[in-house]
C-alpha cells in the first residue's frame, strides 16, 4: 500500500517539476518546497480552494456534501474498523493524546457495535 501511495505522489510530482522547468523565474513555489496541492505557479492553496475543488470532486462522484476535514474522521473510524491500534492511528493522525483519537475522531459504526455484541453474546452462552 504505502509503494502504492508513494507511486502516485512520484507520478503527481513529474508534471509538477517539468512546469517548474517552463515556468522559470516566475516559479513561486521554491518557498515552500515540493507541496502536493498547489496552484497553477506552485503556490500553496487556500482552504477556500481546497473546499471548493473537494466539493466538486464530491458531486462528481455523486458523494454526499461534506467537510473536507470529514477525511480525516473517516480515516480513523476506517482504522478502527481495521483493527489497526489506536496509538498507531494517533501517530498517523498527527494527535498528542490517544484520547483525541479515540474521543473525537473515531467513530464505530453500527454493523461494527452490532457484531461485539454478538461476540460478547457468544462468549458468554456459547
């Protein structure tokens, strides 16, 4: 997976660098290094920007309206469900407290509740 995502920033990266090549003495993105989301001279988006092309790219997808930071809860519950450890999520996550994680970011999903119970039921009455 991780060979997976790294094969795709390198592949969002060459355009990036051969319009660096062509842009010359206006590039503007030296500042701030190789950034994923940018503008068209490599400056760095606004959240006004970002919000508007993730709110396209939903509608697109015919996904409901969201916040873009919604990702982010999705990506811990989606853990969660995984299996993958709390500390593990938190360090993804960039969160100095598990308890953030946990409290405000994962979100267990009914099927997921439904099924320790179920667990649980049969542990004790088997």
């Amino acid at each position: 997976m991780l060979d997976t995502i790294a094969a795709a920033l390198h592949h969002h990266m060459r355009p990036q660098l051969e319009k660096r090549m062509l842009v010359g003495a206006a590039w503007e993105g030296e500042e701030w290094g190789a950034l994923v989301l940018t503008n068209e001279v490599e400056r760095t988006l606004t959240s006004f920007h970002v919000n508007r092309r993730f709110r396209k790219l939903l509608q697109l997808a015919g996904l409901p309206t969201m916040r873009y930071h919604d990702l982010r809860h999705g990506a811990a519950s989606l853990m969660a469900a995984q299996g993958v450890p709390a500390r593990v999520a938190m360090e993804i996550l960039g969160h100095s407290q598990i308890s953030t994680t946990m409290n405000i970011y994962t979100h267990i999903a009914p099927e997921l509740q439904r099924e320790a119970s179920e667990r649980v039921s049969a542990a004790l009455w088997r």
